[in-house]
C-alpha cells in the first residue's frame, strides 16, 4: 500500500530522570507547509495503542502532524523515579516536554512542519485531567481540546457512585501506599494473564460494552507493562483534585472544545461532563 507517513520515534527525560516514549508522525509528501501539532493523551492503565488509530487518520487524512507518547509507569515509558511526583500536575509537564522534544525532532529533520505552531490536545478518560493541567501551565498554547470518555475531576466516578468512590480512596489511604500497591498489583497481573475472563467480568458488572476483539484483549494485555504504583497514585491525585475550573474557561479563552461523555467503557459520568 505505500508508505503512509513518516516517523519519527524518540524518547525523552521527564523532570525525575525517566525516559518518556513518543513517536511523531507526518504526513508524507504533502504540497503544503504542515500547521501545528496534534497530541494525543491516553488515559490511566492504557498504552497509546488505544489512541493510534485515531492518530493515523488524523495523519494520512487530516494532513496533521501527530504526537503521541506514553505516560510513565505505562507501555514504552520508564516507571517514575520519584513516586512523590507523580500527579496529573507533573505529568501534564511530562506531556509538554514531550512536544517541546517532537518540535525539536521535527526542526531538525527534512519534514514541512511548522512545529511551532498553536496545539491541538486530544485526551482519553484520566488524559483530560492530564490535558487541562496542560492548558493551565501554557494557557495561550492550545488552540483546540477534545475529551474522549474523560473528566476533569472525580475520576473514580466512572466506576462507581461518588459516595463508594470516597470510601475506596480513603480505605486505600488507610491501608498506605505499600499495601494499596500490592493489591493493584496483583490484579493487574491476574487482568494481563486471563483477559478474556476479565472481559466477561467487565461485561457483566456493566464496566464494559466494547467487544473483546475491539478493545478489552489489547487493553487487559497492555496491562502487564502498567506500574502499581503510579496506578495507585494517579487514581488518589486525580480523585481528590480536579481541573473542572479550566474546563469552565475555555470556551472564553477561544479554544474550540469538543466532548464525547458516556457511562460505560470505565467513562467519564454523563452529569460530570454536563
């Protein structure tokens, strides 16, 4: 079928020394200068496998130039050397770093790119938490922010009622993070080792609708590279605070806004969004 892009993969140092993962691609072979950057930002547990699709048509059919990267503790990306620092906060700086680097890569390489254009955020589930600290540490920076299935704050919520929410979070702060950790260990290891059984789970408790094809086994398979830990400490920072109030700014800064919501497939709430 022909080259379809290319590509250019690198890796780069967040602020505690782990190395992010990212590939950018570009449209090859297109008769005008290249606008601006689209960065996809995946969602807690997930690779950026989830979002490539996505990536590509924005790449061949849109004619953008497209970023996408693991967080730490996921897929290509190294586990976090100072757990302390892991909030949405510091992995919002983690993303930016992540364009600064494409931007680089692009500069220095033959594509016709105009890397320093305005950027385009398009985030899944605990991404748009990640995606509006992006906008509030570079507010003039995005020009258009698409959440797929996320919320700004209350991320548990997705799973369970606000009420049942609270007591996870404060049964897992009681038991430390040691503890918490183990436990979210051992079922993300028994979720990678028998995905199908997790799917049926899933699709039973009401979690799921996607079938196991689509997403569930590509999804509980990637399971197996998340970190506990940074699971554990991401799901209390982006429980206990939130980016709601920059949401709410948006529309009045003049940045184009675009939300998909629903209540399964682990998504945001549909009342939270609203």
């Amino acid at each position: 079928t022909g080259r379809m892009r290319d590509e250019y993969p690198g890796r780069v140092r967040a602020d505690d020394g782990a190395l992010l993962s990212y590939n950018v691609r570009v449209p090859p072979g297109s008769s005008t200068r290249v606008p601006g950057v689209v960065l996809y930002v995946n969602g807690l547990s997930n690779a950026c496998f989830q979002l490539t699709p996505l990536a590509d048509d924005a790449c061949a059919r849109g004619g953008r130039v497209v970023v996408t990267y693991d967080m730490r503790g996921h897929g290509m990306s190294e586990d976090p050397n100072d757990y302390d620092s892991v909030t949405a906060t510091t992995f919002a700086r983690d993303a930016w770093t992540v364009v600064d680097a494409a931007r680089r890569a692009l500069s220095a390489s033959d594509a016709d790119a105009d890397a320093d254009a305005d950027v385009t955020v398009v985030t899944y589930s605990f991404g748009t938490r990640v995606g509006l600290e992006m906008i509030r540490q570079r507010p003039d920076a995005v020009t258009c922010f698409v959440s797929i299935l996320g919320s700004p704050n209350r991320i548990l919520s997705g799973l369970m009622p606000h009420a049942v929410a609270r007591c996870v979070v404060w049964a897992s702060r009681r038991l430390g993070v040691r503890a918490s950790t183990a436990v979210v260990g051992a079922s993300l290891r028994c979720a990678s080792t028998f995905p199908y059984l997790s799917h049926v789970i899933g699709r039973a408790t009401g979690y799921l609708k996607s079938a196991y094809g689509d997403f569930a086994r590509p999804f509980f398979k990637s399971l197996n590279r998340l970190d506990a830990e940074t699971w554990v400490r991401c799901v209390w920072d982006g429980h206990e605070t939130g980016a709601l109030d920059v949401l709410r700014t948006l529309k009045s800064r003049g940045v184009y806004v675009g939300i998909i919501a629903g209540d399964k497939d682990f998504a945001a709430p549909l009342r939270d969004m609203r």
